[in-house]
C-alpha cells in the first residue's frame, strides 16, 4: 500500500479531530487573507482621497531675486532672468517616467483686473466701479478635485463666462448670485460664491483660465496668452518615489522650481501605512496560534495512535516512512484548508471593505497568486507545526508500542 493511501485512510478514520485540524488553519487562512485584501484596498482608497485632498508639489518659474531685508523689515527686491511657465509645460509634466503617480494637475494664472459690477436691471452699481481685485483663471474641473474642501453658496462655474467669488472679494465688492459683472470689459456671471475658507481663495475671483489668459494678456503676443503663474500637482503618493518625481519634472522644466510638500506627503504616507502595519500584526498573531493549534492537534493525534505506529514498526516501517505518513496527513489537511480559507476569506472582505473604506463600488478581484501563496502558507504552517510530533513518532520505543498491542 502505498504511504498517501494510508494517510487518506487515517484521515477519514479521524474525522473529528481532521476536523478541527482544518477549521482551525481555515479560520487563520480566512482571517489572513481577509486582513490581507481590506488592508490593500482600504490602503489605496485612502491614499487615493488624500493624494485628491490638497497639492503636495508647486511648480513655479524659476527667478533670480535679491532681497533686502534690514531690521527685520522687507526694504527693497530686484528680480532679473525670471523665467516663465506655460501650456505646454502641462504636457512634459504628463510625459514623465512616473507619471502615473500624477493624479491631478491643476495650473493657475494671477492678475490684477478691474470689476464692474452690474445689479439684475442692467444698471451700473457704482458702489463697485472701477475696484481692482486679484483674479485666478483656473481649470476648474481640476481644482474642484484638488481642494474638495470647498463649499460652494451658488453652482460651481460651467461656461466660459461663469465667475466663482471668493467670501471676501464678494462682500468688498458687493457681489450677488448670479449677478452680471465685467472684468476687464468683458461680462461674466457670478454662479457661485465661496464659504470662508480662511485661505487666500476668499480674497480672489475665479475664471475659467483660457479665458484668463486672453483677459490678463489682451496686448501680448499668442505665446504670452499661454503663460501659467504657478502649477500645483497631487501625486498618489501611496510608495510614491517623490524625490525620483521631483528630479523627472525638473529635468523636464528646466526653468522652473518644483517644490515638494515633503511633510504633507509623510503624513499621508505615515496615515496610510498605519492600518497596513496593524492588519500583518494581527495576521501574524492568528498564524501564530494555528500554528500552535496544529502542533496541539497532531501531537494528540500521535498519542493516539502508539499502537498504529507499533503496528508499522513491526511490519518494517522505516522512520523515515513514519513522518511522511503523519506528514502528508497534515499536508494534505492543510491545503484544503489553505483552499477554503481563501475562498472565505475572500467573501468576507468583499462585505468589509466597503464598509471600512465607505465606498459601496470597490470591486475585490480574484487573484490566483494569492490563492496560491494562502495555500502555501496554510501547507508551510502545517508542515511547521507537524514536523516535531511527527518526529517523535518515529523515534517511539517499538518495545512500548508493542506493549500497547
């Protein structure tokens, strides 16, 4: 006969006690497993909501400034060879070696521009003629992604024409939902107004930034219409090689500075890892005990079985034919169990992961390499566990197994 028909035999002669041998390794297989898959999902749909919560990298062009500073008190500034930012800089930025890092990119135009504002008659409100104010031409579908902290009294701008004011520049300069204004003799129309934000968002006018460019640069040439004051990017930045970014972008826009957030990118790196760190504790801690769960469960087993092993002693069984007995009985008890853990444990993160991430449309993929290395862990702890009592099986005192004949 041979050695894995008498394994299969024990196996089925010892239902009860297999039983517990298995669902104790299919209770720690599932609960790996299932930490496994909710960590990395809940994982990347952290790090996605924080890498679209705010910029961690500002491009600006790069100048040559010499400042005065005396007493404490700015006194004068020359700034020569300044450089300048444009449309196409957003494409090289979008050629990148890691540019699959780069979630969202969101260019700023500044300037100074004059506000007419008109009440809903059409007739010149000349409280407000003629003020200055700081605008921003902004993509801004970009920026509705990047500072998803805005709350917005009002619609966030959809044409052209649209204009988002700020809380403090619509109360200096009276403005109104949905109020007609003309910004440097061309008409806008105010659809949403910013809530304070304590930033310098409440102090501007946002405007669609192609529109921005035409307005801030009328007298210039088509190349001047394309300049970009400042841009600001969020990379997904969950393992991000931030430095390797930073050092690509700049190769790609010499004449610019880039700038990264370093203590925003740790903080969210560091908020990231910290459920990841816990989930392989606690995976450790349950292989742990179904390891010992195992070694418990065959050493009863060999135990039980003294007289078995005389029995093969007696027939000519070799030692080493005694531990693959007792070990292929705990393999192959462990990658069914490996196999059904993995299944379980899958079905279980689908019902958590929504849950802990808070985000109904996460989709858990199958994955056959996890398959295989829940199978191989669930063999590996067994075989680990089984060695020893296999071990002391073969080295039985034949004189006490035929006693117990």
């Amino acid at each position: 006969m041979k050695l894995y028909n008498i394994s299969l035999q024990s196996i089925k002669r010892r239902k009860t006690r297999t039983a517990f041998l298995i669902i104790g390794l299919i209770l720690a297989v599932a609960s790996f497993v299932t930490l496994y898959v909710v960590s990395e999902n809940v994982n990347r749909s952290v790090a996605s909501n924080l890498d679209e919560f705010g910029a961690n990298m500002i491009i600006t062009p790069k100048t040559n400034d010499l400042d005065l500073v005396y007493g404490g008190l700015n006194v004068a500034g020359l700034t020569f060879n300044k450089a300048e930012l444009n449309q196409n800089d957003i494409e090289k930025i979008r050629s990148i070696k890691n540019r699959d890092n780069l979630s969202i990119i969101a260019p700023i135009l500044f300037g100074t521009v004059t506000i007419l504002s008109n009440d809903k008659a059409g007739l010149r409100n000349a409280s407000t003629d003629g003020k200055k104010v700081v605008a921003a031409g902004i993509d801004f579908k970009e920026e509705m992604r990047l500072k998803k902290w805005w709350s917005i009294k009002g619609t966030a701008p959809a044409e052209l024409n649209d204009a988002l004011a700020g809380s403090k520049a619509a109360k200096i300069m009276n403005l109104k939902l949905n109020e007609r204004v003309n910004i440097n003799g061309e008409d806008f129309i105010v659809k949403g107004i910013l809530n304070e934000t304590g930033s310098q968002d409440d102090g501007l006018i946002f405007i669609d930034l192609t529109k921005a460019q035409k307005l801030f640069n009328r007298s210039s040439s088509q190349a001047k219409q394309n300049n970009l004051s400042l841009i600001e990017i969020a990379a997904r930045c969950y393992d991000c090689p931030i430095e390797e970014i930073t050092r690509q972008i700049s190769a790609k826009l010499p004449g610019a500075n880039v700038t990264a957030i370093k203590q925003s990118i740790e903080s969210k790196m560091t908020a990231v890892h910290r459920f990841e760190h816990f989930s392989y504790g606690v995976s450790a801690v349950i292989l742990v005990i179904s390891l010992l769960i195992v070694f418990s469960n065959v050493s009863a087993s060999v135990n039980e079985r003294t007289k078995e092993i005389g029995i093969f002693m007696a027939v000519g069984f070799r030692r080493l034919q005694i531990i693959k007995i007792i070990l292929l009985e705990v393999l192959i008890a462990s990658f069914a169990a490996g196999i059904i853990g993995f299944i379980l444990g899958i079905g279980a993160s689908k019902i958590i992961t929504p849950v802990l991430a808070m985000e109904e449309n996460i989709k858990i993929n199958f994955s056959f390499l996890l398959l295989f290395f829940s199978a191989g862990v669930a063999v590996l702890v067994g075989l680990l566990a089984g060695i020893h009592p296999a071990i002391r099986a073969s080295r039985l005192d034949p004189t006490t197994a035929f006693r117990s004949l």
